[in-house]
C-alpha cells in the first residue's frame, strides 16, 4: 500500500546544497535584504509507505538569501535532532523515537536574533545559525520547557510573540505563552480544553486569544499500534488514556510512553465524531476562568487567515476542512478545504459562519503587519482535496468580496506565498509575494517573487533541485 504522500513532489530529496551562483530571470527588488525560509518534512531514511503520516517526516530547511538586487546563496539543511544526526553519522539509530525522534519539520521563524525550526505537539524546537546548520535544542533560555507550536503570531505592536502549545501529555490543557521580543517566555497560561486536541493553530486580536477546540484528538489505539508489540497493547492503552486526562499516573511511566510513540509509525490523532467543535475567546490578560466557549459546527481549522475585533465581535477568518484524518490516515484529504468567515458576537453568545470562497485553498497569510488587525487582503493557495498543491494563488479582497487568481501553468506547484511590504509604511499590497513553485517538467523549483498589486512575475531565483511540498515558511529580514 503506497502513499501520494511520498510521491512526485511529496518524495524527500536526497541532498544538501550548498549554492552561491543562482541564475534569475527578472529583477530582485533593492529592498529585499534578508533570508527567505521555508520547512517541510524530508524523510531521511526509507520509511513504511503504509505506516507514513505526511506530518511526520524529518524536517529540512530551506533558505534563499537575497542583498542588494542579487541572490547571494541557496541552502538545504535537515533539522539535526538526536536521529537525523545519528543516522546522518552511519549509526544506528532506532533507539531514537517517540518525541525526541519528530523533526522540527512544520515551520521556521526569526525571534531575538536567533533562527528557530517550530514543530507543535509537545517536541522539541530546534535553533538554526543563518546558514542553517542546528545549534541545538531551544527553550527560550529555560522559560518555556515542554515543547512550543508550529504557529506563534507576532504581536506587530510588541514584537513579542503569542503562542498555543498542545501535547498528549498536557492531558485536557493547552497552554498559551508570551515570548518577549528578547527570546524569554514572560506569562504562561494553561487552558482546560475537553480533552486532548490538536490545536494546530490558534488566533490573536488586539483584545483576545481565540483557541480552535475541534474534533481531531489524540488516539490511544493508533499511538498503541505504531509503537507498541502485541502483548503489551492492553495496557499501553491504559497509560496512554491517563496521559490524556483520564487517570493520574507517575511521571517516569508517562515519559516511558512518549519515548515509545512516533518510531516509523503514523501520527496518533484522529478525527473524533462525539467530540464538541467549539472555539474559545480569552481577554489577552485574562486566565482560564475567563475564557467563554461557543459552539461551532463540526469541522477542523489549521490555519485562520487573520482575526480582529470589531466592537462587540471577534471576526475570524478561517480555512476550513469538513472532517480530518477520518479516512485519510496519511495526511490532510478529506474533501476540499474553503475560506470561511466565523463571526463571534460575544454579546449575544453566537457564532455566525459564513463561506467566502468554495474553491479548494489552504495556507493562507496576511500582510504581517495586520496580525490582529482588520485586513483588506488575504492570499491562499490552491488546494485539492486539502494538501496536494493546485496550480495557482488566489489573492482575496476581503473589502469588495473578489478573488484574483494568479495561475501559474504547465502544471507548476506554487508552495505557501508570504507578503513583504517594500518599506515599513508601505500599503497592504505594496511589495512582493514569495514562495517556492516547482515544475515538474524540469523537476525544479523556483523562488518566485510577484507584485502583490497585480500577482505578475518580478522575479524568478533558479534552484538547483526541487523543493518537495512542505509547509511554512517566511521572510526573516537582516537587522
């Protein structure tokens, strides 16, 4: 039984590069300087094509520098976690697994100075040099123990950042954090949930932190059948329920137990049909008593667009999937994914949800800047059935309700686009787009840069390989 999740551009790729002469057709703005990093999972190692969560791959790191009109070098590094070095060394290294075996493969930022490859569920994040070599294991100087997230938010006001950690072993709590613009954790607040969900993601307003309790929760039995002999599944299950907020066990027997999870196995959550959809809305300052929950109708959210307050409503703009890994246990597949718009009218205690567009899209993002702020402009890819890429962007008009669409043709793959304004002040679509797109007919990909204004091509930054389909990605700009 095979996987689309290891073929064509989903297949890792099998090299590091390290290149300073970069052909490029058209012309890098003067104001780009910095370093443009995406993360995906690349498979080090053959792995199980049945066995094979897409999620679940080591992580690589991508990097194009750009200074000064010209493309300085292209680097692909993999995240060294204890396994990738091990393996990577000739060494044997199957005593690796569980959470210290899971690549930080799902997104990669600039905090305080420092490189950081992100990865959610309770594993380790990993610091990076410029030229992405790994420097080790990060906890933001000891303040944050236990794991971050994939998707922290920036407050554009503070430079601090926002965060929303989940792990199987928080039993039913999330914790939400506060890294300071100096790289230390300065507020933690733990969030009782209704039990143990995959909160990819969540969403912050100048007022608010908006957490997505949806049905995708943590799966005792498929933990147990990735990791566990025979025998012994009785009463892992046993333990792994407790970790999950059923029963108090000891703390060694839980750290036993996430060593065991994650060796060449799938990812162990699941869709959930008897668990709540609900959001939550908690005052930034405030705790886990203030935080309200209202109902909304099963579905689940990795990632919202962009949310604000206005007046007595938080609105929330959303990509929403009607189920997830219910049927497709290898990665997201379960019927196209559209962009919603949720409107929490906190006096009334509803939500109203609206669809705005039913094409098929994932990764959306929204000029930084506007983190929690209204928004005119957001940009998504196209999607089919929730991961595998189309072949076009669609950049949306939240103001007058249209959608462009840049469409890139011969079937090329555009990857996430991020948006990077061309001077500090500059309006909400002047600058560029960047983004990966990979062509299969010369098994290539390129750094594309658009106009934001009108979606035509700037430039285009020749790799020498391909960038298989990964996640996220972003600017880091020199300081």
């Amino acid at each position: 039984m095979g996987t689309k999740f290891l073929e064509g551009n989903f297949a890792p790729v099998s090299r590091e590069h390290t290149i300073t002469e970069l052909a490029v057709t058209g012309h890098i703005p003067d104001f780009l300087d910095g370093r443009y990093l995406r993360n995906g999972p690349n498979p080090l190692s053959e792995v199980d094509p049945a066995a094979y969560h897409w999620f679940m791959g080591d992580g690589m790191v991508h990097g194009v520098r750009l200074r000064d009109g010209k493309a300085e070098w292209y680097r692909n590094r993999w995240v060294r976690n204890p396994a990738v070095s091990a393996t990577l060394a000739g060494e044997d290294a199957s005593r690796f697994c569980g959470l210290d075996a899971l690549g930080a493969n799902t997104n990669v930022i600039g905090h305080a100075g420092k490189t950081l490859a992100l990865i959610e569920a309770g594993a380790p994040i990993y610091e990076l040099t410029e030229e992405l070599d790994t420097v080790g294991r990060c906890d933001f100087d000891g303040t944050l123990p236990g794991g971050y997230t994939a998707h922290p938010k920036r407050d554009p006001r503070t430079g601090e950042l926002h965060a929303v950690s989940y792990s199987f072993g928080m039993g039913n709590k999330v914790q939400y954090s506060v890294i300071d613009a100096q790289g230390r954790a300065r507020r933690t607040v733990d969030v009782e949930v209704t039990g143990s969900p995959m909160m990819h993601d969540f969403s912050l307003t100048e007022k608010h932190v908006v957490f997505y309790d949806l049905p995708v929760t943590f799966n005792a039995d498929m933990a147990v059948a990735a990791s566990v002999p025979g025998a012994l599944r009785a009463p892992a299950k046993l333990v792994l329920s407790a970790m999950v907020g059923k029963v108090r066990v000891p703390d060694p027997v839980t750290a036993m137990m996430s060593r065991k999870l994650g060796a060449n196995g799938g990812l162990p959550y699941r869709w959930n049909p008897r668990y709540p959809a609900r959001i939550g809305v908690m005052p930034r300052e405030g705790g886990n008593g203030d935080v309200r929950w209202f109902e909304v109708e099963p579905c689940y959210v990795f990632h919202p667009l962009n949310a604000y307050d206005d007046g007595d409503a938080i609105v929330l703009d959303v990509v929403r999937h009607p189920k997830m890994f219910d049927t497709e246990l290898h990665g997201p597949d379960e019927g196209g994914p559209t962009l919603d718009r949720w409107t929490v009218d906190l006096t009334a205690g509803k939500v109203l949800e609206e669809r705005l567009d039913d094409r098929g899209q994932e990764f959306p993002r929204v000029d930084e800047r506007l983190v929690g702020r209204r928004h005119r402009y957001g940009y998504s890819m196209s999607a089919d059935g929730g991961a595998t890429p189309g072949g076009s962007l669609f950049k949306h008009d939240f103001s007058t309700g249209s959608r462009q669409e840049r469409a890139f043709g011969g079937g090329r793959q555009p990857g996430e686009f991020v948006f990077v304004p061309s001077h500090a002040d500059a309006a909400e679509d002047d600058g560029v787009l960047m983004g990966f797109v990979f062509d299969p007919a010369s098994q290539r990909s390129d750094l594309t840069l658009l106009d934001a204004g009108t979606l035509e091509t700037v430039a285009a930054i020749h790799l020498p390989d391909r960038v298989p389909n990964g996640f996220h990605g972003n600017w880091v700009e020199s300081v």
